[in-house]
C-alpha cells in the first residue's frame, strides 16, 4: 500500500496568501486591476486572476488616471513606486512583509556606512527592489548568486553588511557568512530568509531521505520552489519538479511505495490536491 507523506507547511506562505488575496478582491469588488508582473511566481495563479480581469501590467503607457495597479508580493524599487503614483492610479501594495523587512534593513546598513553584500539571484524581482532600496539611500553593495560568485565580488572593505533574499537556501547563507567574517574586519549580519522557506527546506530535508519518491510541485520559475527541488535532490535522486498534476508520470512511481510530497510558497493548495490524487489514482490507492 502506498504512502503519500506531505509536508506541512507545503504551499501558501503568508506574505503570498495575502497578495493573492487583495488581487482576487480587487478583481472581484473592482472589476479589473493591473500587476506589475505577475503576482506571485506561479502560472496557475496567474491564469486564475486573469480571468478576474485581474492582469500583468504589460508597459506602464496604458495606464490611466484611476487605474487600479498592484504591487506583487516581491516588491518594487522606490522610484517605481512614485512613477506609478505619478500617473495617478489608484496603488495596492501586497509586498510581502518579509521583503520590506530586507528593504529596511539594506537601507539601515548603507545609513552605518556598510557596503553590502545580498545573498541572492541576480535580475530577481525582489532583489531589484532591494537594490532599489539601497540606491535610494545612496549605499553600495553586490548581489551574490553561489560561493564562486562570492569570492569574486567580495570587496576589501572594512565595514561589510549581509542581507539575503528572503527565498534564499539556510545553507548557502550560512556557508556565504562565514567565508565574508573571515574576509572582512567588520561585520553586520541580518539574516532577512523568512521563516515560510527555512521551514519548507527543513521538513524537504527530513522527509526527502526517507522515501522512495519526493515530488516537489511550485512554478518552474519560482526561487523557493527551485531551491527545495535542488535540496531534495541532493538527499534524494529520485525528485521531480513539477507544475501540475498532469506532468506526473507513471514510470516514476513503480516500485516506490512511500511517496514525499512538498511544494513552494507560491503553490496554491488546490494544485497540491490535485497531485495528491493523482499519485493515488496511479499507485491504485
């Protein structure tokens, strides 16, 4: 008899829920709204919106005075904010609070006078935003993709402050603060990875060794969903990253019988469901 273990945590985290949230009602009470992107990083989502009326800013030229638009879950940079509000449209921001915690922190190390370092991916939305953030108050600083990218950009400053995107892997942090303590004569750390994602990397971590399958379900283009893919790789080879159900195939399920599940902060509950009983109609179950 097959077993289909899920993480707990698996799916919406709370900064995404409440983006989704005042998307569907502005979609609902209002009747149309703008994102700039899309947003959450989750295609699904996305399409559901869509037909809501709720829909990807595509160029901020079609915008008109009292145009709803949403900022997305990652957050903007400051100047893109004022050009927006500029135009006069009505602005909802549904930036995660884990994000402007990141924006706060970046601003306060450049206001002490550190360079900064951002553990992050390069051309993110969110790290966008931050840098934003960080050329708003005139601060400096690179974004730090892995370890190889890190030795090549670390500065030789005396006053070196950390930040990480909030979706970043615990262990690549941990192993990036590190190696800068050691590089630099001062230090300021702000470990800004929010508690949704070290708590999905964790139960990936202790379920991904246990059982014969680990299916890890979020959009191809989703960081965190990504990073738990890469985690639960590594302890597990038989992992699979998918959107939906329909990717799942029945050749990956033969002869495995305890089945792990998780899925990224951008997953919505209703597509974890589905791939649940999926795998039950194929185990037999």
């Amino acid at each position: 008899m097959a077993n289909i273990i899920v993480a707990k945590t698996a799916g919406f985290c709370f900064g995404v829920k409440i983006a989704v949230d005042m998307a569907k009602e502005a979609g609902e009470k209002l009747g149309s709204a703008y994102t700039n992107g899309p947003i959450i990083h989750n295609k699904q989502v996305v399409e559901f919106l869509e037909k809501l009326n709720v829909k990807e800013l595509p160029d901020k030229s079609v915008l008109k005075e009292g145009d709803t638009v949403i900022i997305r879950s990652h957050g903007v940079p400051p100047k893109t904010e004022r050009e927006l509000k500029s135009i006069g449209v009505n602005l909802l921001d549904a930036t995660c609070p884990f994000v402007k915690k990141v924006h706060d922190k970046v601003r306060q190390l450049a206001e002490e006078g550190y360079f900064v370092v951002i553990i992050g991916e390069e051309g993110h939305p969110e790290v966008i935003g931050t840098l934003g953030h960080l050329e708003e108050v005139g601060g400096q600083g690179v974004v730090v993709e892995n370890f190889e990218d890190l030795v090549k950009k670390l500065p030789r400053r005396n006053k070196i402050g950390v930040v990480a995107q909030t979706t970043q892997n615990e262990d690549f942090f941990r192993e990036a603060v590190g190696y800068i303590a050691e590089n630099s004569d001062e230090v300021k750390i702000f470990n800004t990875i929010c508690d949704a994602t070290s708590v999905r990397q964790e139960e990936v971590k202790q379920i991904a060794p246990n059982v014969d399958i680990m299916i890890i379900i979020g959009g191809k283009h989703s960081g965190n969903t990504q990073r738990l893919a890469q985690i639960s790789k590594a302890l597990n080879p038989n992992t699979y990253h998918i959107e939906k159900a329909d990717e799942l195939q029945e050749e990956w399920f033969e002869g495995k019988e305890k089945i792990g599940i998780s899925a990224g902060a951008s997953t919505p509950d209703w597509i974890i469901n589905e791939v649940v009983e999926k795998i039950k109609q194929i185990k037999g179950v």
